[in-house]
C-alpha cells in the first residue's frame, strides 16, 4: 500500500509534455483473496463503490447464450439477509443510485451514495457475495424483464444492436467471441435456477472479484470495514477461464444483416485489435482517434463533410477494458444513393492514405491532447453526471483484473501520448489490413426514395 | 472444491446504519451581470484538470413553432459551421488543438453553446464560444449539407416508437401552444432558408439576459477577468417575448394510438399537463413523482417490472418547460399486456391520490431526493446541470442550498394533496404505439381512439369504427 496526500487528481502536465497523473491509489487483497482498490477524494460528501467480478458474456457457458446478463438481473433478485428490492430500496433509500452491467471479460455491480452509506453499500454487497437467494418466480420474472429489455434496445429499435451483437459473429469463429451476448429467447428459456446457481459458485466467489470504493472516505477506515464485511466469505476453486483465442484469419469477412424499422443503410467496420498494451495496441489508440475523432476526424471529415456520401459516423475501440480479442469499430450510416460497396471503397482509401504517408505532428500532437482531455472526462463521469468517478473506478477494475495493477491508472496514458509517427504508420500497416478485419452491411428492408427527391438544388421542393 | 453457499454460516444480520451525514458544501458560485446583460455564473471544481462553459439564450424552437417549426434548432447546428474569421474545418481543429468538445443545441425554450476540454486551454474555449455566439456566418453549403441530414435523421425519428410516442403526446397535451410541436415535417425543414437562420441568429443569440455558466479547475477571480475581456464589448438589441395561446384543457381520458405495423413491443406514454419549477407545489411533486415511478425503487417499477415482468424500462417524469409542465409515465411492454399495463399505471396513479404513503416509505423517498441531489454536486456536469438549472428557470438565489431542506419538511398530507391536482388520472392522455391488430382492442378499453400513421397524420377510422362514433 501507499499513500498519497493529495486531495485529488492534479496533474503536472503542459501542454506538450506527457502528463502524470497523479490519482491517489491504495490497494491490498484479502485472506480470501478479495482485491480491495481505494482512491480518495473528499471534494464532495459522496462515494461510489464496485463490485467487478472476472465474468462477462465473453466466458458464459456454451449454449447458454445470455446467461452473463440474465445472471446478473439474478444478483438484484435477493441474497441471504436482503429479500428481492431490498438491494435497491437500501440504497435508493440512502439517498444513492445503483445498477449493474455486463461487459464482454467483467460484469460490475456499483452504487454511488452520500459517504454516511458507505457502511451498509459493503454490507449489501457482502451480503449477496455470500449467498444468491433465489427462487424460480425471480426467474421467470427476470427472464421476462430481459426479453422486454432486448426489445426495446434491439428489436423494436432502427439500428438496435449496431453493431456490439453483429458483428462478432462475423468477425471471429470461437464461439466465446462470437455469440450472441443478449442472448436467443430459446437460450434464456432454457436456464434453470440451478443453472443460476451452479454459475453463482463457479464465478463470484471473493477470489474473482475487485471492490472498489471511491471518494469521500479514509483509506485505513475504508479497508477495516472491507476486512470486517467480506474477508470470512469463503474462496472458491479458481474459475475456468474460456479460451478465448482466434485462429489466424487469413481474408476478410462479410456479413449482412437486415434492418427492419430504419431507413439508411449502415456499414460496420471492424479491426481486430493488437495484444493488450504492447506498441502497437497503443499506436492502434491512437489510430482510433486519428479516424473517428469527433468532426475532425479523418473518417467524418471525409465521407460526411467532403464527399457527404454518409450522414453520420462514429466509431471507437474499448482497449482498456477488453481482456481479449477485440476491434475498433467503424459505423457509417450512409445516404440510400450511394452503395455500400462504394462507401467501402472510398473508407479505403482513408485507410491506405495512413499507411502510405505518415501522419503529420501537426494533425498527431492535437489528436494527443484531445487523447488526454476524454481520458479525463472518462474518469470524472463515464456514466451520467450522478455517478461520480464510475470511469475512473472501471478502469482500476480492469487495470486490477487483468494487469494485477491499479496504479497503471497514472501510467498509462504516458504509453499513448509517447506514440510516434512512425508507430502509427507501423501499426497501420500491421493490423489495418483486408485480413484483420471484418465488415457488415446493415440494409434496410424498405429502402425509401432518396431524400435529394425532395430537395432541388435551391433547397426548396 | 468449496463452495460459498454450502460453507458459509447462516446469519442473520441486519444493514448497518447509517452514519452522521457530511454536510453538502456547494462550491463557492462567483455571480456578476456584465454591463450588456449577460448574467455569469461561476463554480470552482477542481477536482479534474478541465472546464465546461456553457452559453444559454433564452429562445428555442417555441419561439418560431407558429411559422418554421425547428428552425432554432437548425439554427444553432449550423452556428457551429463558421464564423467570419474561421471555417468549419478550422472550428473543428481548434476544438481538438485545446482538448475541446462542442455542442449547440436548441430546446423549446432555450438555444446554447456549451464546450467542455482541458483547464490549460480555457482562454481559447471561450474564445471559440464568443466567436459563435457573436460572429457565425452561417455558409451556404454548410447549410444545405445540415439540411439533408436533417432529413435523414427526422426519417429515423420516425421509426422510433419512443419519439413517436413523444411527438405524439406534445401534440395533444399542447394544442395550439408552440410546445405541442417537437420535430418540423421534412417539408418545413425543406422550407427554411439561409436568411432565416441567420435572422434568428441576430434576434436571439444576444447578450442581454442571456446565462454564461462556467464550471471547472479555475481561479473565479481570474476567469471572470477573462470572461469580461471575451465577451463585454458585445451589445446587440433585445426583442420581446411574444405571447402564446394556452394549451387546450382535456375532458375524459383518450386514446391516440400511432401505428406501427410489425413492432414486437408497444410504447405505452399516458400523460397531464403539470406544473414548472416556480409553482409552489414544485418539490411535492418532485417527491411523488419518485415515489410513484421516478426512483427504481418506486411502486411502478416495483409493480410492473419486478412483480409482472411486463417491461423493463417503466419510468415516470415531471418535465418542467417554461410556461408550462406535464407529468408522463411511460413503458415499453410486449404487445399482450398493453391493457394490463394501462390498468396498473392508472392503478398506481389512484393509490397515489386516495391513500397516504406510508411513513417508512415517505421518509425512503425523501432520503432519495436528498441524496441524489447531493451526487449531482460531485461533477462538473452535474453541477453544470444544477445551476443551469436554478438560473434558466429564475429559481430563488438560495435553491440549491435549500432544496434538501424543503424536501425533508414534506409530509404524507403534502403527497396526497400534490397527487390530486397533478395526477389526474381521469383525464390522461394515453399514447400507444405499435401493432395495430395486436394492440386496438386493447387500448379502446380505456377512451375514444384516434389513429396516427408514422407521419403523424390521422388515420381513417375502420367502418366499425364509424359507426360506433
């Protein structure tokens, strides 16, 4: 452990140098092999706490598509001393907000509360650490609460989906990575509560997970009421990890799905990412914000402002919190008189242009400080303006996890600001290649009548 | 291998209370009017090396919803395209060069320029805000590439079963009132020209009245020197507010169903007109409002989610506009249980108006309101949201700072009395969107129905239909 007496997150940086962070971190791991993160900041009366267990819809079990997100609903439905809505009337009673998500490689459990709370947050998490209680009216109640949850984000949505469930099935062959996350109806029917519970032993026990507490709090205080809550839950065997490996792929990949409410076609592009923190997965950060960075971004400027062949872009690559395969993503919504085909093809060219020439410090040194500033935004907010610090508290989660580190938190944007020109170039040339990546073509049933029809060239009908 | 539920003891235990309770300090606020009428207000949050600066006008799209529905906010997506001095591609280089994000937007009442980025680069961002505000030049070209994107994007609004049934409860809730209207028609955006734009550009984006909120890692007496030097010497004349015709007062509940034929789900949206933030009733409100279906832990979402499993996302609002407000419930819910949805929301809507709350669940409610409130002091954005708050809506000096003593003195009585006049569950208007043939039947259970197609226009009534009217 160490210990650092500043009172928040300053940093020392110009603009040109690298920055250091200087967010205060403490860690320890528990007898039962529970790793605790606390990072200080009494800047206000509030905390946020997490739970990360090392489960996410990557390693469900095959077969059992949708089984980390249902699971997870399971974890709100009741634990040994909390009936079901107790977890959420405790906190929301308290005056704190709360929820849980499933990622690819984590699903977290976290609340933010005025810092009076603290206590009782680690005694309900604790709580459902030790013991799932659940029946099977919680499960048919759940599971019919996730179908109406994938309904309303997916198939009662133009564009629901586009591209997290779409594309990895065309991207990678091991089913880990390729399935589909929100899972098939037939799937979530199929769980039973001993299927719930089976996974409640093999994954979330205290030697699988991170707790982490942020804010308005005293370290040593925060780490005795750690010990005192959860250090007797007993360990479990150290889960299976799923292999998640994909073999070399050797040409691109095409898919097309349908899309039933919306009226423009829509293009996904992804990149299989390079291994988690070496050269080029920093170089590949980079990239990302070269090509999708807000409207001056390469891929906006040029096919929605110069050429206006797409309406809208975005894109982006989840590095820090990917424990394995992963792309950067290009999504390009497209005018219905353009093809597909042809926006692919001018999208190439922007690709080829970053690796024939290399990028300019001109165009690279502010992509930097842009770089450093969403870092930070990330940090403070990441999810809504009443969840303080929710990114900084999932980036320890994953930097705890996966690189066994929280302290990386002030390190590593210094691996992304030292990328050079010629870093970009190499990776460019290494990773955005036809045999890297992967595309889909989202096409709407209903294909309407161009809405330039509408339009003369005065503007008016 | 050990297991944790067979080896773990059995215990009861009971949550530990709650601790003494930290007191709130609101960051010190810097407030001063420049001598043009620009109110500035400022709050130190130095927690992260970055700045938000937000520059709000008093006029949206209400303003001009009788002739060019939208056009405040074609308006201010165009603003950000040019000024004399820099063109788009520079604007967007600038923002990047100082770590910056932009954003202009037009609601129905207001119009803004807000930037958030790096504290190092704070000059240049409100520089960059000054120069939109002051000196956009609104580009032909610019101009006509907004505008087929404003197509394509109404032609995706209108797929969305959550904006149709938005559009679709404004347009009745509102009448004649220019809030009764939330997008334009591709034909009004069709219709807008350049000059308009920037006609409104010239008559709205103006200094007296307007709010400039910065919030961030600065010294108050510094940044206040600066915001002077950025934006002192702009002078520009300040129209008056036109008057609007007030909205319709319905009679009984209705029905106004939008089709969507092969939808595998239906928006449910039921809904009265309310109150705004400056009617005295506004905190009572605000906690029934969380007790009914505001909070996760609410009788709503208890009721139709975790008890029924009919949705999963069952919410309930009080949406404060500036003349008016309007209280809405809303739930996305397989096609089978419309009626059944319909039956609870009114089922809850009643409990609220007939029974007192129980005291341990008032005292919950309260604690929620308080809480939440104090979070939103914890980040710039939420702090940003706070005091936009209080000084768009003219709210008293000291809201913030009261706000969670008027919610503790709330009572059961206080709730009862809000819910009768708020909730007025006989005369809603219930909005529903979806499958026709799987949902009709359903609905006209509860009121007279209309038909919308997707476009918003009234669908001929079936014959049996006619002849029951």
């Amino acid at each position: 452990m160490n210990s650092s007496p500043s009172k928040s997150a300053r940093t020392t940086a110009s603009p040109k140098s690298a920055s250091h962070l200087h967010i205060p971190v403490e860690h320890t791991t528990l007898a039962n092999g529970l790793r605790v993160v606390v990072s200080p900041d009494h800047s206000a009366p509030v905390v946020t706490v997490g739970v990360y267990y090392q489960i996410g819809f990557r390693l469900e079990p095959r077969g059992r598509s949708g089984f980390a997100h249902l699971f997870e609903h399971m974890m709100f439905q009741g634990s040994e001393n909390a009936g079901k809505m107790e977890h959420i009337k405790l906190i929301n009673s308290s005056g704190g907000l709360l929820n849980g998500t499933t990622n690819y490689d984590v699903t977290n459990y976290f609340e933010s509360v005025p810092s009076n709370a603290l206590e009782r947050v680690l005694w309900l998490e604790a709580d459902r650490m030790r013991a799932l209680k659940v029946d099977d009216e919680n499960l048919r109640n759940q599971r019919d609460v996730v179908k109406e949850e994938v309904r309303v984000n997916v198939l009662n949505q133009p564009y629901g989906g586009f591209a997290w469930l779409d594309l990895p099935p065309v991207a990678f062959r091991n089913w880990p990575n390729a399935h589909n996350f929100y899972g098939d109806f037939a799937d979530l029917d199929a769980a039973t509560l001993a299927d719930v519970q089976q996974f409640f032993r093999t994954y979330y026990a205290p030697n699988n997970a991170v707790l982490l507490m942020l804010g308005d709090l005293d370290p040593a205080e925060a780490f005795a009421l750690a010990k005192r809550y959860f250090e007797d839950i007993p360990p479990g065997a150290p889960p299976p990890r799923a292999d998640v490996t994909e073999l070399p792929q050797t040409e691109e990949r095409h898919g097309e799905v349908q899309e039933r409410l919306g009226p423009l076609p829509a293009i996904a592009i992804g990149y299989t990412m390079p291994p988690r923190e070496s050269e080029d997965w920093f170089a590949a950060g980079l990239i990302d914000r070269i090509l999708h960075g807000g409207r001056a971004g390469r891929v906006y400027r040029k096919l929605v402002l110069e050429e206006q062949i797409a309406v809208d872009i975005d894109g982006g690559a989840d590095l820090i919190e990917s424990n394995g395969p992963t792309q950067m993503v290009t999504r390009i919504y497209h005018k219905p008189e353009f093809t597909s085909e042809g926006t692919v093809a001018v999208f190439d060219e922007i690709i080829e242009d970053l690796q024939r020439n290399p990028v300019t410090l001109e165009e690279l040194d502010p992509v930097k400080v842009k770089f450093r500033s969403d870092f930070y935004s990330m940090l403070e907010t990441g999810m809504g303006s009443h969840m303080p610090r929710f990114g900084l508290m999932h980036f320890l989660a994953c930097f705890t996890l996966f690189d066994g580190d929280p302290h990386r938190i002030n390190t590593i944007l210094d691996g992304f600001l030292a990328v050079t020109p010629a870093h970009v170039q190499a990776a460019a040339r290494r990773y955005l290649v036809p045999q890297n990546r992967a595309v889909l073509f989202r096409k709407p049933v209903n294909l309407p009548a161009p809405a330039n029809s509408l339009v003369g060239k005065g503007g008016a009908r | 291998m050990s297991s944790p539920i067979a080896s773990a003891v059995s215990r009861r235990s009971e949550p530990p209370a709650l601790a003494p309770e930290r007191p709130v300090e609101w960051p010190k606020r810097t407030t001063r009017v420049l001598g043009n009428g620009l109110h500035v207000v400022l709050a130190e949050a130095r927690t992260f090396p970055r700045i938000s600066a937000n520059l709000y006008f008093r006029s949206g799209n209400a303003i001009v919803a009788h002739r060019a529905p939208g056009l405040a906010d074609m308006t201010a997506t165009v603003v950000r395209t040019g000024t004399a001095s820099r063109p788009s591609r520079r604007i967007e280089e600038d923002l990047r060069r100082m770590g910056a994000s932009l954003g202009t937007h037009a609601g129905a009442d207001s119009s803004s320029i807000a930037a958030v980025g790096l504290a190092e680069s704070s000059s240049g961002i409100l520089e960059l805000i000054a120069d939109l505000a002051r000196n956009a030049s609104f580009p032909d070209e610019e101009f006509e590439r907004e505008r087929r994107q404003r197509f394509e994007e109404l032609r995706i609004e209108r797929t969305t079963p959550g904006f149709l049934a938005g559009e679709r409860l404004r347009r009745v809730l509102f009448g004649k009132h220019p809030y009764a209207v939330v997008a334009p028609t591709e034909d009004q955006v069709a219709a807008y020209t350049r000059d308009e734009l920037a006609e409104f550009y010239r008559h709205h984006y103006i200094p007296g009245d307007s709010l400039l909120i910065v919030v961030g890692d600065f010294a108050a007496d510094a940044m206040l020197d600066q915001v002077e030097k950025t934006f002192g010497d702009w002078k520009a004349p300040q129209p008056e507010p036109p008057m609007s015709p007030e909205p319709p007062k319905p009679s009984g509940r209705r029905v106004h169903l939008v089709r969507m034929p092969g939808n595998v789900q239906t928006q449910v949206l039921v809904g009265n007109l309310a109150i705004t933030r400056r009617d005295p009733d506004w905190y009572r409100i605000v906690l029934a409002n969380s007790i009914y279906g505001g909070a996760f832990n609410s009788r709503l979402v208890m009721n139709i989610r975790e008890q029924k499993g009919y949705t999963y996302s069952p919410r309930s609002g009080v949406t404060p506009l500036r003349q008016h407000g309007y209280f809405s419930v809303s739930a996305a819910v397989r096609n089978e249980v419309v009626a059944a949805t319909l039956t609870e929301m009114f089922y809850e809507m009643d409990r609220m108006r007939s029974v007192p709350v129980p005291a341990d669940e008032l005292e919950s409610a309260r604690n929620y309101l308080t809480g939440v409130f104090s979070l939103g002091v914890a980040t710039q954005d939420g702090l940003i949201g706070q005091l936009s708050t209080v000084y768009l809506d003219q709210l008293p000096e000291g809201y913030l700072e009261s706000y969670r003593e008027h919610v503790r003195a709330l009572s059961a009585e206080d709730v009862l009395e809000v819910a009768r006049r708020h909730f007025d569950s006989a005369n809603a208007q219930i909005v529903v969107v979806g499958d026709r043939e799987q949902i009709i039947d359903q609905a006209a259970l509860f009121g007279p129905v209309t038909e919308y197609d997707a476009s918003g226009n009234i669908v001929p009534p079936r014959p049996l239909d006619v002849m029951e009217a």
